[in-house]
C-alpha cells in the first residue's frame, strides 16, 4: 500500500493523519461544491482516482465498475468544468486505460492462446464497429436534425459521442481478460460485480417504490429521469451479470441469495420482458453447466408453482402483452412489420446495401424510414438486424 513511511513507524500518528486528511479533505469537497458543483465533482473524484491507480491498478477497476450503471444519471453526466467529454466515468475509464500499463502491466500481448485469440476476435469486432461509424459520417447531419438531444452536428462532437465513448466501455473487459487471472482474483472480481448489481437493485426497488410505478403501466420516462437509460437498456445489466449473481448464492452465502432475490425483484419492477426471461434462463443455465442439480430443481419448481398460482397482476400484464391475440407482430411491439421487415426488405433490393451494409444507425436513410412507413427510431431493436443493416451479410 501507498502510506507515507514516516508515518508507519507510529500506527497511531498514521491513524490521527489519516482522519484528519479525511476532515479537512472532506471540507475541501464541501467548499468546492458550494463554489461550483463540477468543481466538487473534480475536487472530490480525480484525486482518489489518481490515487487509486497509483496504489493499486485493481481498485480504479472497481470504481469504474461502481461507476458503470450510474454513469448516466443526471449528477454523473454532467460534463466537468465545461470540458466537452470530461464526465467523471470517461475521465476514470482513462485513468484504468493508463493504469494498464503500471505496475508491470500490459495491454495486449499475453503468451496465453486463449487470451490472445480473444484479443484478436475483439480486434475484428472492434474494426468492423469502426468502419460502420465512420461510414455514417456521410448522414450524420440527418441523425442530428432526427435526434439533435442524442446526436450533434459537428464531426468532433459526433465521434466523441457514438465512437469514442463506447469504445470506453471494452477497457473493464481487456483489463479482466489480462490481469484478473487466478482463482482467487476471479472470484473477487465476480463478488464485487454482484455487489454492484445489488447497489444498482436497491435503487431500482427504492425508485419504483418512491415512484409508485410498481404496480403501474411499465414507461420508460422515470427510468430516463433517474438513471438516463430506457428500462431495456438498464435491464442488459442483469442480462449479462444475472449468471454471475448466482455463484455467491450457491455458495451457502446468505448475503449471496439475498442479492440475486433483490435482483430478480428489481429486473420485474423494471417491467422488462426480455431482460427477465435472460436474467430467469442465464441463472438456469449456470445451475445446469455448474451440476447443481439440487438447486435447479428447486428452482424450477418455485418458477412453475409461481406462473401457475401466483404472478403480480402488473407482471402478467407485461408478459402477456401481444399474447391473447396470437398476433406475432403485436407480441414483439410492433418490431416485426414496422421495423424488421420493411427494412430487411429494402436492404435485400439492394445488392449493395445486401452485402456491404450503409454505416452505423444506417436504417434512418432507408425510404421506409423516410417516408415514416417504420417506426421512428434509429435502433432496429435486434442486435442481429441492426449488424446487417450496417455491415451487410459479407460480415454478418
């Protein structure tokens, strides 16, 4: 650990230094947000994150993982000082990138194979992406005078928004995949992302709760209001981090089945089908690859006893949305004919855009965009669609 070594040699002059540092750091936070609440953004944040890396490169880790959920909420999107880009979860993500290289670090290049042929197909999928965003300069304008609040209208700010920012979202991964490599280090990191899904759980019941929306139509503007995202979007966290919550449940912790209980509260509040279905079918999943056949039969049983005698009025209304008038179309939302269709449609006319794709958020130039025949939006709804709409089938 990084303590100044005078101090060690008197446990007790290191404990007086350091809650005195907290105090008077702590009224320098104070005063700088009473000045300006930027400034204490910054006063408060980058100080520690510099620190963090200069201690431990692991533990800016974990503050970018913290950060992650709520780096959209209207506190932490605000741009610091002014800067254009200076939001405290991209200033953090820089500050992981370049602890990469401390503290014997690598970014890249592991003897491992597997590792390294994960590295090379993040690569690919990496350039593809990048080919597809710089193609879609050409229309950028037109996604600016669609959605002026989600795109601009100059090149730097464009990029910056849908090219660099994203690209910030692969360091946690490219970190993980060449540091977190013993037992021990993953099993931490997994608790850790458990636990950050429980902080994240806890907001969503306390907002629903606040809100009164639980057992209200499912809308996406208090989710937008609180946490900058759509209930889909913020639902892709536990789409992804639901498998991993059932590892410290299994392991005879209660704080472990407490947090995937909370979590599987918080993604049915949320209203969201498809993130339910996910969260319910990767923790099954983890049962069935991990041979817990015990605790997947339990499981399993309470699944079927609840859908039979027992579901909240305002999630069966969720589930069965669609349903009753076997309508396919209506079941998805609407996807099928106004969106999926016509534009497949259109694309498959076209032996270029077939197998070559327009660019990234390419469907807003199609003419069933254009002449308002498909939903106005500039996501397809389907990663699967919206990755031949970009890059045609040559790389799908």
């Amino acid at each position: 650990m990084f303590r100044p070594k005078y101090l060690l040699k008197d446990r007790l002059h290191y404990d007086l230094f350091s809650i005195v540092f907290c105090l008077l750091y702590g009224l320098l936070v104070g005063f700088s947000i009473m000045l300006d609440p930027k400034l204490g953004v910054v006063v408060a944040i980058l100080p520690l994150s510099v620190w963090l890396v200069l201690v431990d490169k692991i533990f800016a880790l974990y503050l970018m993982l913290a950060l992650y959920p709520f780096q959209a909420t209207p506190f932490l999107s605000q741009n610091l000082l002014g800067i254009s880009g200076a939001k405290p979860f991209h200033i953090i993500s820089i500050l992981v990138l370049g602890a990469c290289f401390y503290h014997d670090g690598e970014l890249f290049f592991k003897q491992d194979t597997l590792r390294r042929k994960a590295i090379v197909y993040l690569g690919i999928y990496f350039a593809i992406y990048s080919i597809a965003v710089f193609r879609s300069l050409d229309y950028h304008q037109l996604l600016y005078e669609l959605d002026p609040e989600s795109f601009d209208s100059t090149i730097g700010k464009y990029l910056l928004t849908t090219y660099i920012r994203p690209s910030l979202y692969l360091i946690p991964f490219i970190y993980i995949l060449n540091h977190i490599t013993t037992k021990k280090d993953i099993e931490k990191i997994v608790v850790f992302l458990s636990m950050v899904l429980g902080v994240l759980s806890i907001a969503i019941v306390v907002v629903s709760v606040s809100e009164g929306i639980i057992f209200a139509r499912r809308s996406y503007i208090v989710w937008q209001k609180y946490f900058g995202y759509h209930y889909n979007a913020i639902g892709v966290f536990y789409t992804i981090l639901g498998p991993l919550v059932v590892l410290p449940a299994i392991k005879k912790r209660f704080w472990g089945l407490v947090n995937w209980c909370l979590a599987l509260v918080a993604v049915v509040f949320l209203q969201s089908r498809t993130s339910l279905f996910l969260f319910i079918f990767g923790s099954l999943l983890m049962l069935f690859f991990l041979d817990r056949k015990k605790e997947l039969i339990i499981f399993l049983s309470i699944l079927f006893l609840m859908s039979f005698y027992y579901l909240p009025e305002f999630l069966l209304n969720t589930i069965q949305i669609g349903v009753e008038s076997g309508d396919l179309d209506k079941i998805f939302t609407g996807r099928i004919d106004h969106i999926w269709v016509p534009l497949i449609s259109e694309w498959l006319e076209n032996p270029r855009l077939l197998f070559l794709g327009k660019g990234r958020f390419s469907m807003v130039t199609s003419s069933v965009y254009l002449k308002g025949i498909v939903i106005q939006t500039y996501s397809a709804h389907n990663a699967f669609v919206e990755f031949f709409l970009d890059n045609g089938i040559i790389l799908l």
